[in-house]
C-alpha cells in the first residue's frame, strides 16, 4: 500500500525529507508547494519529484495528493495542520504542534473527529540518550526514576541568524526574536519521549537579552518578546520534576550537540555533556559516549548542503548512533543521508507506517500536545515571573 505526498514549504528542511519520504517504498509520489514557487520549482528538480502546487489550497484540494507534511514557519503549523485535517489529508507536522492552547485543543479534535493521521516530528523521539533512556526505563534499570533535565542550546550566532534570514526576508528581525519557550519540543520532547509521563506544572524565568542589535527587541519582535535564555522547571504526574533550559545567547558548541539530557533515578543516573556521556550507580560509572555517538553519513561540504550554514550542517549529516535499531528501516535508507542525531529516518518511517496501516505513530496528537503545551504555559509563567501555572492536560492517545 502506498500514498502521496505533498511538501508544504521548500524551505532549508524540507529538501533533505523530500529525499527520504521519496525514497520510502509506502509513499508513491512526492510533490511541493511554497509561498516562493521559485523554491518549490528548484526543490522539485533537485530531487525528481512528480510536480509542484501554485499554493497550499490547490494541493489540498487535489486528489493526487492523499497527506501533507508542514514544513513552514514555526508559528503557521497549527493553522496549516488544520486546513491539512479538514481537507481530508493525513499530516505530518514539523514542531512545534502549535503556539496555542487552542490551537492544540483544536488539531486533536480534528484528529478524533476525522480518524486521520497526525504526527509531529519531534526528532528528540530518536535521539540517542533519549532512545537509550527509555530502554532503561522498560528494564526498571533507573529504579524509580525522580528527576531529569532537557537542554536544547543554541546560540544564534551559530547558524540561526542566517537561518532567519533566509525564511524571513527583510522583516527577519522581527521573527528571529521567537519566544524560546514556544519552541520547546526538542528539550520537553527528549525528557517525556523516555520518561513516559506529562507535565502537570511550570514555574519558569527568562533572562531578557542584551545584545542591542534589533533581535530580541519587543518594539522589533513580532511576539512581543525580548528574551533569548529561559529556564523552566516541572512538576510530573505521579511524583518527581524536570528541568529544561532553551538558551539562544551561550557559550557552548551547539554545532557538536544542541540537545542533551540527564536522568536520576534511586537506582541509577545517566548525563549527557558536549562529547561525553556516563552511566552511573551505586557501584561505579561507565562511559557510554559512543553508543549513543551517531556516525556521519554525508560529508558536511556536500553540494546539497550549500544553501545552509556551515554551523547548522551537522544535523542534516548525522547517521545512526549504536543505540538505534534499525532493523525495521526501510533498506532503501542504509546509505542515505539522516539528520539531527540519527532521527531523521524513524520519524519518516514513523509517518509513513501510521498512514498505511492505518495505526497511531509515535509522536501522535496526545504526545505532541505533551511536548509542546508544556512551553507554552512555561513562557506565560515567565511573562509573570516564574508564577506556577498548571498545565492542561489532553490525556493519552485512545487504545485501538
């Protein structure tokens, strides 16, 4: 059983899951829309796929086309995904979810009500501490486990400047100062991805920025937001918190590794540095930096690559960590290129399989709104200087 596919948003991320949702043997034909057709038109050459759209309402309104995967501005996926649901279409959605509770409240509904596909792509599912720390939990290995911590770290200066750049035109400035609370996924998502429970409070601070070059600037920004480094701590079901930091102005090698995790158990701990990672007991530690070290699979000067900034190269180039069993894998995958610590070719697979088979995917409605309704409600605390604040939740995916 196969179906097809249509790319919403051409952009520096699209291209390299054009090629691998192309690739995929469930997915039959691959096809592009942008607000730029220039974009769409040269992402559909470089990569031979069946055509492109004037725009996203003409894709949805053809029947060549049976899912769509979003891959715009941040802050339009929640629209997008629900014009997406509503036309009939599976989704596939970069992260965030949404940046609203509403907007949330309102892709799950659609979801329930349409019985249609959703996943977000929230690649800390896959990445390798997170991966490895769920295969602990399973094992009762942590014993019971109390706390843990998710950075997501990533100086602009490393890549995001022309990153916002290339997305937001001459208005970028006002862009690039999205709230880093609102993008949350990647730190919330690697925590709760192994963990296996949700967020039930928040008390969070955020440091306002003061470098002085219109990003980061309220009377600029178009969210309002002068705050680049922000840290919030939870409260989790069932006892035991966690903390995430989402910091945009820091001295650290975000080019290395951006996400990193730790996890304290009363019978274990795990902690993920830079480039060393550990396992720790009662008895002693052991070094595990190389099972969870994913090896490159495309050089980082590869022509493909050009367009993007040489600091942001090495998430579209890592292959898989000794952690990851690749066993379900496409073969069509074992020599092409992945990203973001290996996880680029399972969140594919993850889509591809939840719509042929008509089954929930890992990142579903229920987790992606655990993953990013977190954030959300993190920020407003921070707006209010570190109030607690409950965090509504959607409750787990239903039980086939």
């Amino acid at each position: 059983m196969t179906f097809s596919l249509g790319i919403v948003g051409a952009g520096q991320f699209s291209g390299q899951f054009a090629r691998l949702f192309l690739a995929h043997p469930g997915v039959r034909d691959v096809y592009v829309t942008d607000l730029l057709p220039e974009r769409a038109e040269r992402l559909a050459a470089a990569e031979g796929l069946a055509g492109t759209f004037p725009g996203y309402e003409a894709m949805l309104e053809s029947p060549a086309v049976d899912a769509v995967a979003v891959f715009t501005q941040r802050w339009t996926h929640g629209p997008l995904v629900l014009q997406g649901l509503a036309a009939g279409k599976h989704v596939y959605s970069a992260v965030p979810m949404a940046i609203s509770t509403q907007e949330i409240a309102e892709i799950i509904d659609a979801v329930k009500a349409t019985g249609l596909a959703y996943m977000m792509g929230e690649t800390s599912q896959y990445n390798p501490a997170t991966v490895h720390a769920r295969n602990k939990i399973a094992e009762g290995a942590f014993g019971r486990l109390f706390y843990a911590e998710g950075d997501y770290v990533h100086d602009m200066d490393l890549g995001f400047y022309e990153a916002y750049q290339y997305s937001g035109g001459e208005g970028w400035k006002a862009t690039a100062s999205y709230p880093p609370l609102l993008y949350p996924t990647h730190s919330v998502g690697g925590v709760l991805g192994a963990w296996g429970t949700h967020a039930v409070s928040v008390s969070a601070l955020g440091v306002v920025d003061e470098r002085g070059d219109g990003v980061f600037d309220r009377s600029v920004s178009r969210f309002d937001n002068d705050v680049s480094n922000a840290t919030a701590l939870f409260e989790v079901a069932g006892g035991g918190s966690f903390r995430t930091n989402e910091f945009r102005r820091v001295g650290y090698p975000s080019h290395i590794r951006e996400s990193r995790f730790r996890f304290f158990g009363t019978e274990a701990s795990m902690e993920q540095l830079a480039t060393v990672a550990l396992w720790q007991d009662k008895t002693g530690v052991e070094d595990i930096s190389e099972l969870l070290e994913p090896k490159p699979t495309m050089a980082p000067d590869d022509p493909s690559l050009q367009h993007i900034a040489p600091e942001l190269r090495a998430a579209f180039t890592s292959g898989s960590a000794p952690v990851h069993d690749r066993a379900r894998l496409p073969r069509a995958f074992d020599h092409m290129h992945n990203g973001h610590e290996g996880s680029h070719h399972f969140l594919v697979d993850d889509f591809v399989t939840a719509v042929n088979s008509r089954t929930l995917p890992s990142v579903n409605a229920w987790a992606a709104a655990r993953y990013t309704l977190p954030g959300i409600v993190a920020h407003e605390s921070a707006r209010q200087g570190g109030v607690r604040l409950e965090i509504p939740d959607f409750g787990d995916a239903p039980q086939p």
